[in-house]
C-alpha cells in the first residue's frame, strides 16, 4: 500500500482575502486602508489584494458597480481567494448577491469586527457578549443559509409541524439571545454593586480609554506594575481590569483597563458590552490614551469622544494622555487645561518617562476633594463619630480635658458635607479654624 505524507494538508491554511473599499459621496478620507488591511490580519487571514474605487452612493444591489463586481471577481480567480472582505457595512441581500456572484464567502466590515472579538475574549462575561453582539448580527442574515428550506416543509419525508426551517432556527436564536441577556444581566448587577461599594469607600475610579492599539494597556502595567496583555494589535484587550494603585498625598485610585474603541464600531458590540463599558461611565475621571505619534490622532481622538458620548460619560472629566512620545520628539510635561481643552499628560508608557509625573498630578487632583485635618466633637456627637469609625476615615483619636472628641480625619469632602447635613452642623462649629 502507498502511503501519502497528509502533514501538511493537515495544518490549518491560512484564508486569502481580497479587501475592497470604496471612497462614497465624495469623501476624500483614504487613511482607513492601513487600518482596514491590520484588521483582516488581526483576524488571522492574509491579504492578497486592496481593491479601491469610488461612488457617490452605494449600489442597492451590489453595493459596488457591476464593473468594479467583475474587477474584484477576477481577483478572486486570480490569488486562489477564500473570502472577500469590505470595509463597509453591508445589507444581508447585498452579501447574498455578492456572495452567488463571486461565489465566494463575504463578509463587511461589522462581521469582521465580531470575528476578531471572538477570537479575543478570554473570560466567561466577554464570550457571552460577543455571542449576544453575533448572534443579533447573524439573525437578520440568516436566509442566506436556509434559502433552500424556505418553502413549507411537505413530501415524503419532509412534513413536519407547518414551520419552515428559517423560522425554527431564528426561535431558537431569540431563545439563546434572552438566556445570554439574562446571565449578562446578572453579571451587570455585580458590576454594580462593586461600584457601589467602592463608592462608598470614597476611593476614585479612573478609567483608560482609547482607540484601539493607542498603548492602554502598556500605560495600565506601566502603573499598576502588573502583567495585563498588551500587544501590538488590534484588540489585544476585551475584558476589563480594575486594580488598586497608591498615588501621592496619600491617595489612592481604582484604575479601570476596557476595551479599546475604533471607527464605526457595531452598534450591537457597544449594546452588549454595556455592562462592560459602564465602568467609563460611572468613573469619576477618564484617562483617554492617544497615540501622539499617530498622523490621525485627531480624528481618532473625536471617534473616542464619540463612544464616550454614546455612553453617557460626556460630562466626566477627561485628562488626554498623549503617549508613545518615545517615537517623536515630544517632551515629557503636563498642559493644564485652558480655551475649553482638557489637561494633557505628555508620556511613553512603554519607556515609563512622565507616568510619576501624571501620578503625581492625579495625586494632587483627588487631594482637593478630601478633607484632612482635626474635628472636635462634644460627647453629644457620638452619632457620628460612630459614622466616622464605620467609614474609617479616623486616622487617630484622643479626649480633650473637657471630654471632647479629638479626631484626626480623612474622608472625602462631599461624604463629610453629607454626614454633616444629616446631623444639622456645620464644618465651622466642629473644627479649630
């Protein structure tokens, strides 16, 4: 018997794509090519060609000209092509058309957005969105698989209950879409709740924001000295991450690590990670990360500003980290605010020069909203000297010789004012001023 060497046909191959984008309504923006062609490789496919053109509108049909169809076909045939992939959104008739054209597999630019968070999420709660965001995507396509089984089931072998085959498969996908938003529910509930509870240990939340690739979770480990993954690539960060972080004046911070943002991010991703991107929301500050050297770091800064927009985090104050400074010739320095700018933090994360000096500034930022200092209580104020010890802001206490409470404190300012107003005093009357 002749024996084959199957090894090789074995290994997994490597799809081929042909990338197409067109230039519409006579916008003359050609910076996303170099963005769209990582993206495909962050999927794990190769590029084989970057197919261009230009329309005033879309084709209803085709999305592209029957031309430019025919131009993309012989691509196709010619590099061996297992998917072709555009860099726009597509209706599902016009993949559909597309696809019984080229007779190869297409997809837009949202199902390849979905594709890599697929393969990035590592934990149970960022599976779980992705599943919901894909799932919501493929039901309005899932004609395309069942074209054939349209019909009302009949003949021999084929009668059934009277429900065609597209109908059972999109009940059981709305069944799974309400389990996934059950349990996603119940994990937002915990997010909440340890919200909750850190606000009620006065300790602020900073959140790094950021298109994605500008260096979050470089400057994240760069300040937490941890081992967060970081990598050069799109997405390398889906789930969250909070850690602890010690900051001058004796203040502290969580600190937030999320997913990074990009252009035209799905609608469906931003609703099913709600829960996870509440976390910018509900921050007290937001540190959106920007690569300075980045040529389009303008616009990609307002597509940052737009999600945060989304989100309901417009009015949360936002410090710009300008970082990768290390391949410009910036200079490590902090720009206060001014003309309706926000602060800026000038940094490399990945060679650490100017991150003590944003932790520094940080430090001196959450200072101006803590009271630290003595209060002088009289006995008949136990009530909240008792209230003090169970938010632990009493650092050490002594009597005076006439029975008073001696108390040096530390709490945040807006906590103190509430404490105060519930007992009917006022800061004046219980401190040495």
């Amino acid at each position: 018997m002749e024996l084959f060497d199957l090894s090789s046909k074995q290994e997994e191959r490597i799809e081929r794509a042909v990338l197409v984008q067109l230039k519409l309504g006579g916008n003359k923006n050609t910076q996303d090519a170099d963005e769209f062609v990582e993206l495909v490789h962050s999927a794990g496919a190769k590029s084989c060609a970057l197919i261009q053109g230009a329309r005033y509108r879309p084709s209803a049909q085709l999305f592209i000209g029957k031309g430019k169809a025919e131009e993309i076909k012989q691509a196709v045939i010619a590099y061996d092509a297992d998917v072709v992939i555009f860099n726009h959104a597509l209706s599902p008739a016009q993949e559909r058309n597309l696809e019984q054209l080229l007779e190869c597999r297409v997809l837009d630019r949202t199902s390849l957005i979905l594709d890599i968070f697929a393969q990035r999420a590592r934990s149970h709660e960022g599976k779980l969105q992705v599943e919901l965001a894909q799932l919501k995507h493929i039901s309005t396509r899932l004609i395309r698989g069942w074209t054939h089984l349209e019909r009302q089931k009949g003949g021999i072998g084929m009668r059934g209950p009277g429900e065609t085959q597209l109908e059972t498969d999109r009940r059981l996908l709305n069944i799974r879409i309400k389990q996934i938003k059950k349990r996603l529910e119940k994990v937002g509930n915990q997010r909440e709740q340890g919200r909750q509870l850190r606000k009620k240990t006065e300790i602020p939340t900073v959140s790094l924001v950021g298109y994605t690739n500008a260096g979050k979770s470089t400057l994240f480990n760069a300040i937490t000295k941890d081992n967060v993954y970081a990598a050069n690539q799109l997405f390398a960060t889906l789930d969250p991450t909070l850690r602890h972080v010690e900051l001058s004046n004796q203040q502290s911070m969580i600190l937030v690590d999320t997913v990074g943002f990009i252009r035209d991010l799905p609608h469906d991703l931003v609703v099913a990670f709600r829960a996870t991107l509440q976390e910018t929301a509900e921050a007290d500050l937001i540190l959106h990360v920007i690569d300075s050297h980045d040529e389009q770091r303008d616009m990609y800064r307002q597509e940052v500003n737009n999600v945060i927009e989304m989100l309901g985090a417009k009015n949360v104050p936002q410090i710009e980290v300008m970082n990768k400074i290390d391949l410009s010739d910036y200079t490590v320095r902090i720009d206060p605010a001014h003309s309706g700018k926000p602060t800026r933090a000038w940094l490399s994360a990945h060679t650490g020069d100017g991150i003590e000096s944003l932790l520094d500034f940080l430090g001196e930022t959450f200072a101006k909203d803590i009271f630290s200092g003595q209060l002088i209580l009289p006995p008949e104020q136990s009530r909240l000297r008792a209230q003090l010890y169970e938010d632990k802001a009493i650092l050490s206490e002594s009597i005076s010789s006439i029975g008073e409470y001696l108390l040096n404190v530390k709490i945040h300012q807006q906590r103190l004012q509430a404490l105060l107003q519930k007992e009917n005093i006022t800061l004046e009357q219980i401190t040495d001023l």
